[in-house]
C-alpha cells in the first residue's frame, strides 16, 4: 500500500501502487520523526524544545515542524541528506498527461467557480502578457493562456494565472504561474515569528486589519535563513545581513518590485523598503545562469541539489517590470527556470521548496467580507495547506500582495459564487474584453497588450535609480 505520509502529487493516496524506494524501509519523514523522538528520550531540555516546536502557532504540520526542529538543532546537513536519497530514488514518472485539461479548457469548467456577472474584465494597466509557448509539444488546449485571477483593482485586472508543463519528458505534471502588474499592486514582505524572527517588525504576521482589506494574494518566501544564503532587510531594520552577489527580491517604498543581483544591479537607497535574498540568480539577461548547473552548497544551500525533482517555487522580472510567480511539483532548479524563461522573466531567483511550504492563494471575496479560508484559492489543487495559512500567526515569513493604497477593489456580488479550492482546473475564468483570435499559445497579443508601458527595465540593470 502506498505511504499515506507521502506528500508528492504524483503519487496515488487512495489505491495500491507499485513498490517505492525508501531509505530502508521508512519514509523521510518518518525517519526524521524517529531522530526527534531519540532526542526527546535522550534529553529533556530537547524534549522541551521539540514540545514547543510542535505547539508554536502557524507551524504547519507535523513533519513539517519536526523537520524545522532538526534543521534549527544544527541538523540541516542531516535533513538535507535524508531528503536528498528519498527524493533521488521516487522520481516523478516520465510520460502522461496532466488529469485534466490546463487552464479551464474546454469540458473541464466547473460552474460553480464562474461569475455570470462579470461582463469582462479590463486588461491591467500593463495589457495582458503574452501567451507562455509551451515547452513539452504539442501544447495542450489552454496551455500557457493567461486569465484573470483574483480581486480587481481600479476596476482592471491586477493577476493573471496560466498553467504549462514543466519539461517535454514529466508531461504529467503541471506548473503555474502568476502574472503581476506592479503598477497596481503593493508587494509586502511580511515576517514570522521565526523567520526572521523577533518582534516590532512593521510588516508581521498576522496582516493587519488595513493589509487584509487590500489583500490580493499571499505566497511563500525564501528558504530559512541559516540553510540559504542571503539577508533579510525589511522597513530600516536588518533580520540577517544583506549578502552581495545574492539574489534578491527588492520592494521600493511605493510597493513596486524587481528581482535583481544584490550589489550589482540594486543597493540600499532612500527608495528601498524590503529585501528578502535567496541563493543566486536562476536567470540573469534572460539566460539561465551557469550556477544552476552546479551543485554547490553555497549556490543551493543546506538542503535539495540542483537537480533533484521536488515541489519548487521562484519569481522573476520581466523586461516592462511585471513580476512572474512560477510554482510546481517534480521540478529541478534547471526546469524552474526554464518555466519562469518562457513567461517572460529575464532575472529570476528561487525561492522556497518542497510542498510544505510551496504556496500562492488568490482571493476573491464576497463583497463586503474580509479574505479568508473560504474565498481563497490555492493555485494549484495539490498545493499543501490552508488558503488561509498566511491570515493568521506564521513561523515564517511570506510575501502578501496589496492593492495600492486608495485604489478600490473589486469583490464577487453576494449573488455570484466565492472562490473554488483551487484554480486549476476550475480557474474562475472571465470573458475577455478582447476576443483571441487564435487557440494558439502563440497567438498574437492585442493591440493594448503590445503597447508600450511608460517605464521599462532593462535586461541586467536594476529599476531603482
């Protein structure tokens, strides 16, 4: 019978499969278990501070907690180890098709997850991107298409989600990918009772009353400070020691935001309000750099290889400034950025792994009411944990995109349905304005999405002046 404890979505829960691999005969996570339990036994001042990581709010699950406790015990090699041989011997399998078709196609919308009072959506300030050409062939319907998603500000789109295949070998799979306009949208970076850490941050789980009324989507950070390699600086206040060379996801005051190379393209001027690092750069110019090909520590820190194929998430810029989420399971660093390359980012970073912790939740609320559990939406359905994780207390930090403040936000009528689990395959899909003239991923763009923003950023260079 297969381990119910296994969390990789590829993998059945329900029904018998074929023999998988294990370190022995247990599960990672077991394995990990039985070292916390050692150590409970062995000592007591251990014991208690295992008791306490269990207990702390916003931990996540168990083996997601117990896990922490042994990397924040000195034992993050060891985790790294043990994650490095279960993953290595339960590959995804190489074939198939995704269980149904990408981006809502059609026969796969669900009813229920559409608004028959939305008319049509205004494209973002920026247009709507243009379609992701897909990487495995032939692309399947709906394949890299863009839709809205979310809460509207100004009366315009703000997101926009596609769905696309990782790699032309894993066709089973599928990864997604959130578009964001930076011209409407205020990045937070949000910190956790752990992560960094401390107390009197100005941006702290859990979002204020203000951040929850604006609040658009929420999605992971970084790794944990000591296993990555990078800083963490937020509102004049320094978590972790910015580090030079790093790949940094930087928030200006107004609530913009670029991906960029900490000391080349960005430093800290009067216009920086956050920066959260994490490992090197997966894409520079618009090339995937040499680093991702190589397994280093100092390139991937303490925890997965380069290439082994794990839930994995990352963001990146493009050309006009927009920012471009990328997220999914069975993905190396290499097929990460090769996703996030085809949306368009010309720098990239990665940004936290395994399923745990790998979360992007839009919300679309009912007029009047707060985000919450029930109106958000998980981007992909197999995405672990609440659509609320991020609402309430958090251990770690995370990042919570806002509607800028005054702009006015666009909730479901009471009469029209929330939000479904997820938005793949039941996207709340919305008629565009603009009709497609072809189904095909490269169909051209319409005349507003080809328009030239008023501002550009360049390929290498940095926003900020």
């Amino acid at each position: 019978m297969t381990n119910m404890l296994d969390d990789r979505p590829w993998i059945q829960k329900e029904a018998p499969g074929k023999p998988r691999v294990q370190i022995g005969t247990l599960s990672v996570r077991r394995w990990v278990a039985i070292v916390a339990l050692v150590a409970v036994v062995v000592g007591t001042p251990l014991g208690v501070s295992y008791v306490q990581a269990l207990t702390v709010p916003g931990g996540g699950a168990l083996g997601a907690r117990t896990v922490d406790w042994v990397r924040s015990m000195g034992g993050s090699r060891l985790v790294a180890w043990f994650e490095n041989m279960y993953y290595g011997h339960n590959a995804p399998p190489a074939g198939g098709a995704p269980p149904a078709a990408m981006n809502g196609g059609t026969g796969t919308i669900d009813p229920s997850s559409v608004d028959p009072q939305a008319t049509g959506i205004p494209l973002s300030p920026l247009g709507k991107p243009e379609a992701v050409p897909a990487i495995a062939q032939p692309p399947l319907t709906g394949e890299g298409q863009w839709e809205p998603v979310g809460r509207t500000v100004g009366g315009e789109a703000a997101m926009y989600a596609a769905f696309i295949r990782p790699d032309a070998v894993h066709t089973s799979l599928t990864a997604g990918l959130v578009w964001m306009d930076p011209r409407v949208i205020d990045l937070r970076l949000v910190a956790g009772s752990q992560q960094p850490g401390g107390s009197g941050w100005v941006d702290q789980a859990p979002l204020s009353a203000d951040q929850r009324r604006r609040l658009l989507a929420t999605f992971n950070a970084g790794f944990r400070l000591p296993d990555g390699w990078g800083g963490y600086y937020a509102g004049g206040r320094t978590g972790r020691p910015l580090v030079d060379n790093a790949a940094s996801l930087v928030i200006n005051r107004d609530g913009s935001a670029t991906v960029a190379k900490w000391g080349r393209d960005v430093t800290i001027t009067a216009s920086v309000y956050a920066v959260r690092q994490n490992l090197s750069l997966i894409l520079d110019g618009g090339l995937v750099t040499p680093e991702v090909f190589h397994n280093s520590m100092r390139s991937w820190g303490a925890t997965l290889r380069n290439e082994v194929l794990v839930w994995r998430s990352g963001i990146g810029v493009t050309r006009n400034g927009a920012l471009v989420y990328a997220a999914g399971p069975g993905l190396s660093i290499q097929s990460l950025a090769d996703i996030l390359k085809h949306a368009g980012a010309v720098r990239a970073m990665e940004l936290d792994i395994n399923s745990t912790w790998v979360s992007f939740i839009s919300f679309k609320p009912v007029m009047g009411a707060d985000p919450n559990s029930a109106n958000g939406s998980k981007l992909l359905p197999t995405m672990a944990g609440d659509p609320g994780r991020y609402l309430g207390a958090s251990t770690r930090d995370f990042f919570a995109v806002l509607a800028k403040r005054g702009s006015s936000v666009t909730d479901v009528s009471p009469s029209a349905p929330s939000a479904t689990p997820s938005l793949n395959p039941l996207l709340t899909r919305t008629p565009s304005p603009y009709p497609t003239l072809s189904p095909s991923p490269f169909a051209t763009p319409s005349v507003k999405a080809m328009r030239s923003p008023s501002f550009r950023v360049s390929e290498t260079a940095s926003p900020y002046p």
